[in-house]
C-alpha cells in the first residue's frame, strides 16, 4: 500500500508539473532531460551525490527523533550549532589534523546534543510540545550563530563575513585527491574523465561517516533496548507507561542523539565543503528542510531515507541546472519535493478513497 501510495504521488506530480511548464508555455521533456542530466550524469552526479550525504545524515537524525513520537523540527539550529562549536575546534586546538578533526565532531556532537536535548527535558519536565520549542529554539540559535561568526569569529583578512580558512590538514579530504594512488588508479582503469574517476575525486570521506551513521541508527533500533522502547512510546506512550519503561528517560536519551548527529552534519558541511564558516551559508544550505521532507517520505525507515535523500537531492541539483538553462527559478524542484510528500499524506489509492468515501464492495 505505501508503495502503491508512492507511485501514485509521483505519476500525479508529474502530471501536475507537465501542466505547469505547458501553461508556461516550456517543452516539459527538454525541462525533464535538463533536470535528470544534470544531477545525475557527470559532474552533475558527483555533486548530487555529496549533497546527499548530509541531507540523509539529517534524515536518519530526525527519523530516530520521530521514531519515539518526538517532532524534531530543530534540526536547522542544531545543524548550525554544531558547525560552530565544530569550527571553534578546528580553528583554535592545537595538535595534530586527524586529532583536530576527530574533536571537532565531537564537539559538534556535543553542541547538538545539547540543544536538542533542552527541547526533550522542557517536554519532559513542562510538557512543553517538542515541535514547538524545537521551532522557536532555531531562532535565537542561528542568530547567536552569526554574531559570532561576525564578532568573535570574523576574518579580519577577508571582507565576507566568515571565519578564517580552516587549514588544509584540517580538512575532510577527498577519496581520491589529485595525484594521489586512487585518483592514478581510477584514471588508468576506468579514464580521467569517467564517471567512476569524478565520483573518487569529487566525494570526500563524510560519506562514510554517514554510512557508520546508518548502520548504528539501524543497530541501535533494532537491537539495544532503547530502540524498542522508544518505538513503543511513539506507537503508544500510556502502553509504554504501563510496561514500565521509563518514557522520559527513553526520550531524552533518544532526542539526544538526534541532536548529536544534526550536529555532527553541521560540522561536516564545514570540514568538507566550505573550509570555513560563513554568516548564513549553512542554513542557507536547504538541507534541514529537504531532510524533514524525506523522512516524511521516508516514514523513518533507515533504507528509504537513503534512496528518497538521494533522489529529493537529485531533484535539487537538477532545478539548479534547470534555472541556469532555461531561467526558470530552482524552487522549482522545492515545489516537485513537497507536492509529492503531500500527495502520499493524503493517500489517494482507490482502496482508500473507496473507504472514505462509503463505497462497499
């Protein structure tokens, strides 16, 4: 049924987007081919595959907060957080690079943890709604962020309102950097301009902290208790109560390490992508808000966040590609990701409707 529901959503949307480039007075297949060509053929892939790595970080955060019944919708101010309390780190601690790096995740984990954690213990001890607090907590947060980044943290060097360059050891680094044995190895295997040969020296090493990521978000949920017990409350918080499990410890514990991966997402966009914190530029990645769609879509299954994270992205990069051929605004792919989330909330299977509508076999 959920995949019928699916299917059903994108033939519609399509439909729906088909009508809306006609009307515009656009051929809708050169927009398709623009779109699909370029996110996912050459270079266009390399980037909508990196993309994906912290839009499905973020999803398997929120998903693990969902899990337990917990609408996380702070993941912006924690993804922020993080990538400052991570670059704090990386900028000032002396020692060695993989050692820095190694402590600005964590401390990137620490930050977000913490601050999705105050939203858990205001429901737990106030009974404050989680989807509230952890909505208006994003405000201050991002705006603390950027005096920060404008004041304390500033570049005196540089006119943006930025931090200074992370150094280069500093750095997540590519699969395959230039010059390097697996950058030489996939040249001479499959050409320097293959697919493969872009991907390795496009891709830095964040992807596999997501793929870790992954496989303990599908352990933890699975096996340690915790996962049962928060998947129980979120199916039935009074039957919860009743087998003895305790719900308030459950739900911070769990709130917790969705907030610390959010975090640790911040500060991977940073080592990773932009080597230096830039007033706006995380939030303004887009990335928390393309998370909660896909985990919306997704219904907090560890699998299909990855395959949805990495077609919504697709859809991303390929209505920026759209904008720069045709003019067209790259909202565009906004508009595709949302009526696709709305057209499976509402689930028009013939089933369904028949139910709802009184029918009778």
């Amino acid at each position: 049924m959920r995949t019928l529901d699916t299917a059903l959503a994108v033939v519609l949307t399509a439909a729906v987007m088909t009508a809306l480039f006609s009307t515009a007075g656009r051929n809708p297949f050169a927009l398709y081919h623009s779109l699909f060509a370029g996110s996912l053929a050459g270079i266009g892939l390399v980037t909508t595959l990196q993309q994906t790595v912290p839009v499905v970080g973020l999803g398997l955060a929120l998903s693990f907060s969902f899990r337990a019944g917990q609408f996380n919708l702070g993941a912006a101010g924690q993804f922020v957080g993080g990538g400052v309390g991570g670059t704090a780190v990386a900028l000032t601690m002396p020692g060695p690079g993989w050692l820095v790096i190694g402590a600005s995740l964590l401390a990137a984990m620490v930050v977000g943890a913490a601050l999705s954690t105050i939203c858990a213990a205001l429901f737990t001890a106030l009974g404050a709604p989680v989807f509230a607090t952890s909505l208006l907590l994003n405000y201050p947060i991002i705006s603390t962020s950027s005096y920060l980044i404008k004041v304390t943290m500033k570049d005196p060097t540089s006119s943006m309102d930025a931090s200074r360059l992370i150094p280069t050891e500093r750095r997540i680094g590519v699969i395959g950097p230039p010059g390097g044995s697996v950058a030489h190895l996939f040249d001479s295997v499959f050409g320097q301009y293959s697919t493969a040969t872009l991907i390795v020296g496009g891709l830095n090493w964040s992807v596999l902290i997501v793929a870790v990521i992954w496989a303990l978000v599908v352990f933890i949920n699975a096996r340690l208790p915790i996962g049962f017990e928060t998947r129980l409350i979120g199916l039935s918080p009074d039957m919860a109560r009743s087998s003895g499990i305790r719900s308030d410890r459950a739900i911070l514990v769990n709130m917790a390490i969705g907030g610390a991966i959010t975090g640790l997402m911040g500060i991977v966009v940073v080592l990773g992508t932009h080597f230096r914190l830039i007033d706006g530029a995380l939030d303004g990645t887009g990335y928390p808000i393309t998370a909660l769609l896909v985990v919306l879509l997704a219904r907090n299954r560890a699998v299909a966040v990855v395959v949805v994270g990495f077609l919504f992205t697709a859809l991303g990069v390929g209505g920026e590609e759209i904008e720069r051929d045709y003019g067209l605004s790259s909202y565009v792919s906004t508009i595709v990701q949302a009526l696709v989330v709305f057209l499976v909330s509402i689930k028009l299977t013939p089933r369904v409707l028949a139910r709802r509508w009184g029918v009778r076999r």
